[in-house]
C-alpha cells in the first residue's frame, strides 16, 4: 500500500466514524421525532461536505479506475470538495465556535469533523492534487453551484419547517434581506478561496510540484 493509499484509508475511517458517530449523537439528544431529526442532520453544510468527501476518497480508493473514480480524481473535483470542507473549518473556527461547548465525544466528533478532516483535505491536495495538470480559472464558476444550491435548499426547507441549520441564514430572526447579504458574503468567500486555490495550483505546478 501507498503512502497515498495509507492517507486515503485514514481519512475515510475517521471520516465515516465522524459521521456516524454524529448522526447517533443527534438521535440521542434529539428534540424532535426521529424522521425531522435525520433531515435536520444531512440539512448541515458541515455533514454534506463531509459525506462528500468520505465517499470521494472511498470511491478512489476502492474504484480508482472506474469512470466514477477517474471523475472523482480529476483536479478540479478535488479542489472543489478541498474548498468545500476549508470552507466548514473557517466558518466554524471563526463563527461558530464560541456558540456552543461541547464535551467527550461530542468535542472529540466536533473536532473531527470542523477541524482535523478539513486540515486533512488541504494537505492532500497539496501533495497530490494541486500539482497534477494547469488548473483553470473556468472551474472555479461551477463550485458555486453547490453552496448556492445549499443555501436555496436551507431557505426553503426553513420557510417549510421554521428551522435553520446555522443562525446567519435563520430568516425568520434576521429577515430575508439581511441572510440574502449573509449569503452573498458567503458565496463571496468561497469565491475568493477558489481563486486562491488556483492561483496555489498554477504556483505549485510551474515550480515542478
């Protein structure tokens, strides 16, 4: 096995046990039936950027060859899930840290899933990614596509439900218009990295990786 292959079976396992562990950590300390309570959980960025990723790495690790895991393996898919789950470690760290305390595996599932996964995803790309052919700056565009479509889906299911997955799109609290400005800014964001991370790539790769 690979040094890339031992990073890639690592990732998976603590990125599966991380999710895992957090869906049965919210059935347990659910509030609401089970049903609302499973969609609450995959309605988190956190959990569907990390799913993502998990099940990217476990396609390239079991179907690399497949036509699906040569789509996973292409630069620009992978720089798209890096920027997704760098993304869900700033917000949190920066954000949404100081919101809540968690204890015991709680803490340890948080970390995992806000901190120590994301950091993973960066260096991966770093070593095996960033450097594989020119990056180009018509990719960047279509990485929009899945936080925008994240966020009309947060907007719907909270007019729906009247729950929000994160307090700076909760509506019904800061108005429509104010979260139409928290979600430019966010869009923003994941633009400005999605530059920096081209801009890395073409860096890295004319010096020769």
């Amino acid at each position: 096995m690979t040094l890339k292959q031992v990073f890639e079976t690592v990732t998976i396992m603590l990125g599966w046990f991380a999710i895992i562990t957090q869906f049965f950590l919210a059935i347990d300390n659910r509030t609401v039936p089970v049903p609302e309570t499973a969609i609450r959980f995959v309605s988190y960025f956190t959990i569907e950027t990390n799913g993502l990723a998990a099940l990217a790495f476990t396609v390239l690790l079991v179907g690399r060859r497949t036509r699906l895991g040569r789509w996973v393996g292409r630069q620009s898919v992978l720089t798209a899930i890096t920027l997704y789950m760098t993304v869900v470690g700033l917000v949190y760290n920066i954000v949404l840290r100081s919101l809540w305390k968690p204890t015991g595996l709680a803490w340890v599932d948080d970390e995992l899933l806000h901190s120590l996964l994301p950091v993973l995803w960066i260096v991966y790309w770093l070593l095996y990614a960033s450097a594989k052919r020119r990056l180009l700056w018509k990719a960047v565009p279509s990485w929009m596509l899945f936080p925008l479509i994240y966020c009309i889906y947060t907007m719907i299911l909270g007019d729906k439900t009247g729950w929000y997955p994160y307090p700076f799109l909760d509506a019904d609290v800061l108005g429509y218009s104010r979260v139409l400005i928290h979600i430019g800014g966010m869009i923003g964001v994941f633009l400005g990295l999605g530059v920096l991370f081209v801009l890395t790539a073409k860096r890295i790769y004319q010096n020769g990786g």
